[in-house]
C-alpha cells in the first residue's frame, strides 16, 4: 500500500442490499473493494487476498465478526472496522478484547464510515512506515533496508528479522527463546545457538569492533539487548 486511497478494502456482510451499497460507495471513493458474506468466506479471503483494511459485521451467520476478527488479529495487523447493529452488541465489541481498530453502529451514514476507513488507514500506514533508529544503525522497515551512518549494510531475511526484533525493543533483553519464536516461529527445532550466529554476523555487519560491540551486546546467562 502506498497511499490509503489506493488501498484495498475486504467487506464482509451477510445482508446483500448493505454490502452493495457499502461496495459501490468505497469504489467510488477510489478503493478497491473485495465482498464476502460470511465469516468463513471472509477469512478465506482476507488470507488470500491481504486486503488493507477490513470492514466486518458483527451479526454474520456461521463464523460471527467477532470471532472473525479476533482470528484475523492474530494473523497480522490489518486494520478492522466492525459494523454493529445493536446496543448490546457495542457492548460486547468494546468489552472483548477484538483487537478491532475502531467500529460504527448501524445505521450509520456512508461518509461517517468513510471518514473511519480514511482515519484507519493513515494510522496503519504510519505504524508501518516506520524508521527504526539506535545511535547510528537506521532500518527502514517498509523499503527493507539498513543503514550504518551513510553505509548501506546487505542483511539476509533472517539477520534483517532479527536487528528489526532488537530495535523494535530497545534497551530491553530478549532472551535467545524469545528471539527464537519471534524470528524464527514458535514451532522452530534447530539449535537455539542459531540465534548466536546471527548476533555474530550482524555485529560483524554493522559494528565497527565487532568484538566489542556498540550496540549488540551479550547479557549473560540471559540474551541479548540492543542500544
Ligand atoms: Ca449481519
């Protein structure tokens, strides 16, 4: 996504007049615009076609916009907007955790809906573009690159994960069992020492003294920190 108005939107409605009407409205804005009319069709969709944002009813037949967000809250950090009907169902939606950016009661107007979306979007795009800064180290998150002062450095994926997981949680210690899941995946079953490796050919990358590092330090008997 490279402006919110190009964005792609995946509506998932279960009442055919709402949806078209959602649907015509947000091409017309300028988006592109994926439907569904269950849970399970909306979650098939929002796998395959990773939309920008997601518009969701809470009301749907089968797989409910609850549970639908909460799975599609797990799997990434796609905005979702939930469209609720009924006083006892804001309840619901703001008292569980959804992880749901923001939601609008039924009836609600099409430009109040698009002023949400509008909101939603520029807020993700900003959480995504960022600039990840410690001292001289800079990485650029979205054009996947790092940079050493004026040097560009060549990561691999792994190594870029890994300084990005550092960088995110600055001046904190991350255990090697914690680099692990988050670089790597929970269900990884390689040597935990792989996270050493990594550490050795990012200092070497990026500190001046690799032996003695700058801003990659070792914290023994616990993990790494970076700062
Ligand atoms: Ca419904």
């Amino acid at each position: 996504m490279t402006k919110p108005e190009s964005a792609r939107i995946l509506i998932v409605e279960d009442e055919q007049i709402l949806l078209d009407l959602l649907a015509q409205h947000l091409q017309k804005e300028g988006y592109a615009v994926i439907t569904a009319q269950s849970g399970e069709e909306g979650l098939e969709l929002a796998r395959s076609q990773h939309p920008d944002l997601c518009v969701l009813d809470v009301m749907l037949p089968g797989l409910d916009g609850l549970s639908l967000c909460r799975i599609l809250r797990r799997e990434s950090n796609v905005p979702i907007i939930l469209l609720t009907a009924r006083a006892s169902e804001i309840d619901r939606v703001i008292g569980l955790d959804t992880g749901a950016d923001d939601y609008v009661v039924k009836p609600f107007s099409l430009p109040e809906l698009t002023a949400r979306i509008r909101a939603a979007l520029r807020r993700s795009l900003q959480r995504n573009s960022g600039l990840l800064r410690v001292g001289d180290v800079m990485l650029d998150l979205m054009a996947h690159r790092v940079f050493v002062g004026e040097r560009e450095v060549k990561l691999t994926p792994k190594e870029f994960e890994l300084l990005a997981t550092l960088m995110r949680n600055r001046g904190v210690v991350l255990s090697r069992e914690a680099l692990i899941s988050q670089v790597w995946g929970y269900d990884f079953n390689g040597d935990i020492r792989t996270v050493d490796v990594h550490i050795r050919w990012l200092r070497e990358k990026l500190e001046e003294d690799p032996a003695n590092p700058k801003h990659l330090h070792t914290v023994r008997g616990v993990g790494y920190r970076m700062d």
